[in-house]
C-alpha cells in the first residue's frame, strides 16, 4: 500500500514494507511519478512451485525443473546448467522470484547419501583426471554418511541468488 504523507518537508509517498520513500524533492532526480516508485520497488516476486514427491533422484529433479520452472526449454539438466536457469532468462523471471520446495523434507531423504553415492560414482567416471582424487575424497565423505547432500548442493545454489528466495515447505 502506498501511503502519501504530509510533514513540514513536503508532501510526499512511501511504502512502509520496503522502507522506500518519495518525496517532491525526487521528483527533480527523475522520480516524479507513482509508476516511477512503483518501478523501483519489488512488488511481489512470481511464485514458481516445485514437489519433492514428484522425483526421488536428481535426474528427475532436474525434470521437474524442466516441467515447473522452465517449461519447454532446452537446458543441460546438471548443476552448472540449474545455477545458470535461476539467473534468470532462461523461462525464469529475469527480476528474480520465489521458489516453493513443496515436500522439502522428503526430498531431502530421497536426495540425501544414497543418491550422493551415485552422483558422485558417476562423476568420478567422467570427471577430468585432475578432479579425481578431490571425487574420490567427496564420495569417501559420503559413504561415511558425512558432507554435503545433492540436496544440500541444490540448496546452496539456490541460496547463492539474492533475487531467488527459497520457501521450503
């Protein structure tokens, strides 16, 4: 909601959930319009929602993605590929937008050692030599049930876009 205010400095707008304000003085700065505060605002981020039930693997994790955030949209469904779609302009909101992890907990579990173990036994067959052994310590790590998960990998991601906000649910 905007609010217009009257005080000794001026009339002016703000918005008190974004601590923004307008007063007559901005408009000698180019701010002169509502549409012009509006502009400068973040009113409500696109909601976009994926569903942990829908896949137990990070390959068909990758799928959902393809279904819920990027609908008809040719990517390269690995982790480089994903941190490149939140960025924006690839189906997804160039502002940025919120993405709802329906059923997080249980993709958690889905996407949690075993399926690390398999991630990582695959990388280390197609790895560059020179990344082996740093494979190998990751995988040593993850049968011991120690480090991070594909799941804890996609969250990182996630978290690493200031314009992405995470709602696990």
């Amino acid at each position: 909601m905007i609010v217009f205010l009257i005080s000794e400095s001026g009339v002016g707008k703000t918005c008190p959930n974004k601590r923004m304000q307008w007063t007559l003085e901005d408009s000698h700065r180019g701010c002169a319009t509502l549409c012009d505060l509006l502009s400068e605002m973040r009113v409500g981020k696109v909601a976009l929602t994926i569903d942990g039930e829908q896949f137990s693997t990070l390959d068909e994790f990758y799928k959902e993605v393809s279904r819920k955030l990027i609908p008809g949209a040719e990517w390269g469904r690995n982790l480089d590929a994903f941190d490149d779609i939140l960025r924006g302009g690839f189906g997804t909101p160039q502002e940025g937008f919120v993405l709802v992890w329906r059923s997080s907990g249980l993709s958690r579990e889905r996407l949690g050692y075993a399926e690390t173990i398999r991630q990582l036994e695959r990388r280390l067959l197609r790895c560059h030599p020179s990344s082996r052994s740093a494979v190998k310590v990751q995988l040593s790590r993850a049968r011991r049930s120690e480090g991070p998960t594909c799941f804890d990998w996609l969250v990182e991601i996630i978290q690493r876009h200031s314009d992405v906000e995470i709602r696990l649910q």
